[in-house]
C-alpha cells in the first residue's frame, strides 16, 4: 500500500514570495489534514478536509494560507505572501474517517524556510 | 498551559536502559496516541490508547483515564530507538473532535 505523498520536499523562496504544497493521501482516505510543525514544536493543524468538503480550518491563517481538496483525492496548500514566521515543516496526514480513535498516516512533510 | 504536556523534553539514555516518557492532559479525550518523529520529519503511529495498555515489541504504552496521564515505555533501549516520540489526544468523531491536539514531543538520544 503506498503511503502518503507530498511534494516538494524543501523549498526555499524568499518572504513576500508564494509557495505551494501538494498532498496526494493512501486511496480511500476520506479524511485529509494539513499541520504546521515549527521546529521544537509539535504539529499544530491547519486545516482538515472530510472528502472534499473543509471540516476545520479555525487555525488556518486565511490572510495568507489558503486550501483546497477539489476532487476529495490529493490536496493542495498554499501560502502567498510568505512570512519568515512561516518556516516549518508542513505535514499532510490522511485517515480513514474524521474520529481521532483511527491512526493518521503522515506524509515525510516539506520542509520550508523563508528569507 | 498547554492542552497536552510532555516529559521530559529531553532525553539522553545508555543502551540498554529502561526509558519512561509521561504525557499529561488536561482536556476530555477518547484516544491519545503515541507517535515516533525521525530527523528528517516523518512520523509513524506507534499506539493508539484509549484504556489500559498496549505492547508491542520493546515498547509498552499505558493510560490512566482518571488520572489523564499516558506513559510510553521502551525496553532494553538501542540507538535506533533514537527519536522524537510525540503524544496527542483526541476527543472522538467528528468536527474538531476528530482532531488531534499534540504535545511538544520528547527528543531521545540513545548512546551506545
């Protein structure tokens, strides 16, 4: 079974600049999340996506950050403008079904950093 | 004062030895799960708790419900065990209830 993909793995862009992640979750993963993981922290959730519809984005700076899982499959996030305060790790996470009893598979996350 | 608390942060054991990390939280749950972070940032489910305890291999996770406190146990610690082992808790289906509220996590170092 193939595990959570996401892609790019590091990016690098200056602040002020725009940026986009893409996460293609395990098939038949109804449940997708976006988390935020800052350095010495643990993953903070940005957004999380029930098939195609958003379930909770209530952390989700919406000035700036912005989703979307059009189709209920992969997922993209974006961020525009960036901020240096934006540097982490963002990790995508799919699970069966929207119950926090059911394991989260994680992608290998990407790693950003804004200058 | 965070939902879920970690300790201790920092961790550095011999092999060999007998690691205990705790978790604490302060919130009504229906999960808690135990996560292991690799450098390099991905993460793997190591357990999913909601009464009792679970083993598996080396590791043992045990829960208290009424006392809101997990502990997560490696035995006969290896330096592949090295990692960050995260808990977060989970407060059932639906909504934000199926999220997961995550701790700081621990950073293990196992010497050989």
């Amino acid at each position: 079974e193939a595990g959570v993909a996401q892609s790019p793995r590091y990016k690098i862009i200056e602040k002020r600049q725009s940026v986009a992640f893409w996460c293609n979750p395990i098939s038949g993963h109804a449940t997708l999340y976006w988390y935020q993981q800052i350095l010495g922290q643990g993953p903070k959730l940005l957004i999380q996506f029930q098939n195609n519809g958003v379930v909770d984005d209530s952390q989700l700076p919406k000035d700036r950050f912005s989703a979307e899982r059009l189709k209920g499959v992969d997922s993209t996030l974006k961020i525009q403008p960036a901020k240096l305060e934006d540097s982490a790790v963002y990790l995508c996470a799919s699970s069966l079904a929207p119950d926090s009893s059911y394991e989260q598979y994680f992608g290998p996350g990407t790693r950003l950093t804004v200058t | 004062k965070n939902e879920v608390e970690q300790s201790p942060q920092n961790l550095t054991a011999q092999e060999g030895e007998f690691i205990t990390i705790n978790c604490s939280y302060s919130v009504g749950i229906s999960a808690l799960h135990w996560l292991q972070q690799h450098p390099g940032g991905g993460i793997v489910s190591l357990f999913m708790l909601s009464s009792g305890k679970k083993k598996h291999g080396r590791l043992i996770a045990t829960i208290n419900i009424q006392e809101k406190h997990s502990s997560l146990h490696i035995t006969a610690s290896h330096p592949r065990d090295s990692a960050v082992y995260i808990c977060a808790v989970g407060g059932g289906y639906g909504g934000s209830q199926g999220n997961l509220i995550f701790g700081k996590g621990t950073k293990l170092s196992v010497k050989p």
